[in-house]
C-alpha cells in the first residue's frame, strides 16, 4: 500500500461511498487513538444512502486494557453473524461500573459502520466490505485524544498506545485497508 493520502471529512467521505458496490456493507474504520475515527464516521453515517448503523469500539473495549477482546467480540458476536444472515449484536461496557452491560442488536438490512481501534483485525477484515485505515500526525492525535476525554484519558493514553502497537504487530491492519487516509 502506497503513502496514505492527505484528505479532509468531506473528501474522506466522498472517497469511502466511492467503493460502495454493494446495497449492504459493512465498513470498518480503525486507526490510532485521536486519529478522527469519530468525526468521520458521524460524517459518513449522515452522508449514507439507506439505512445504516453505527457501532463505536470505545463501547464495547471491556475496559483500558481490552481492546484485543473487543475485537474479538465484534468478530464473534456482530460480523460474523452478520456474514451468516443471522441476529448481530454487541455488548456495551458500562465504564462507570467497569461491567458489561446490555446487548445491541443490529439490523442484517441495515449497512454497518464499525469504528474504532482494533476494528480491522485480519479476522474482522475478512468480514467486511470496505476496509478504512485512518491516521494523523502522533502530537496532533495525542492533544485530540486527551482534550476530548477532559483529563480521562491522560493516565491510560502510555499503555493504550503500548497495546494498540501489539496489535499493530500481529495484525497489520493497514496491510488489509482498502483506503488508508491521513488527516491534517
């Protein structure tokens, strides 16, 4: 995969409904804590065409250190199933309690748009029809993500970033993107 290209949201947006081929998808977008995963997501969700769901991976980690289980779950209990044209759903972690809370179901007739680190693992991609690497300069993701958790994030972003490299290593997310993009 070549340099990942510079865009803006709506440039972005306008490159990802470009690969629609399909009346259902299911999009999975990953990439670094700060990156813009968020706002791009809300931005394609609002831009789609047809009936569309929104799954952010922030509600499903079971905790700071749980974005490999995350991926997992997803894997298990929302793609998957959905590959089987059977019920789809996730479950919330509730961050207050630090437990699991309820389930989510998601329409199969309904496209779907995973956000979030660890969405693009090598099993998850495999389930998806569009694949989305998003990045941004490391200081400018670092001040996004602390300043949007007012302070929550500031004792969990060294091991975070230190877990978020492991599945780097194991998964080579960006290797399995069918559009890498950088925001300024």
């Amino acid at each position: 995969m070549g340099a990942p290209v510079v865009v803006s949201v709506d440039e972005a947006v306008t490159r990802i409904l470009a690969l629609r081929s399909l009346p259902v998808e299911t999009v999975l977008l990953d990439g670094p804590s700060g990156a813009g995963k968020s706002t791009l997501a809300d931005a394609l969700a609002s831009a789609w065409a047809g009936a569309v769901g929104l799954v952010r991976m922030d509600d499903i980690y079971p905790g700071w250190g749980g974005l490999s289980a995350a991926s997992g779950h997803v894997h298990d209990s929302l793609l998957e199933p959905r590959r089987r044209g059977v019920e789809a759903r996730w479950r919330r972690h509730d961050w207050g309690t630090g437990q699991s809370a309820e389930w989510h179901r998601v329409p199969g007739d309904h496209s779907l748009i995973l956000e979030g680190c660890g969405a693009l693992s090598r099993r998850n991609a495999s389930l998806a029809t569009i694949r989305i690497w998003l990045d941004a300069d490391d200081e400018v993701r670092k001040q996004r993500a602390l300043a949007r958790d007012q302070g929550g994030f500031d004792a969990h972003w060294d091991g975070w970033q230190h877990q978020f490299g492991v599945f780097l290593a194991q998964e080579a997310p960006v290797d399995a993107a069918d559009l890498v993009l950088r925001m300024p």
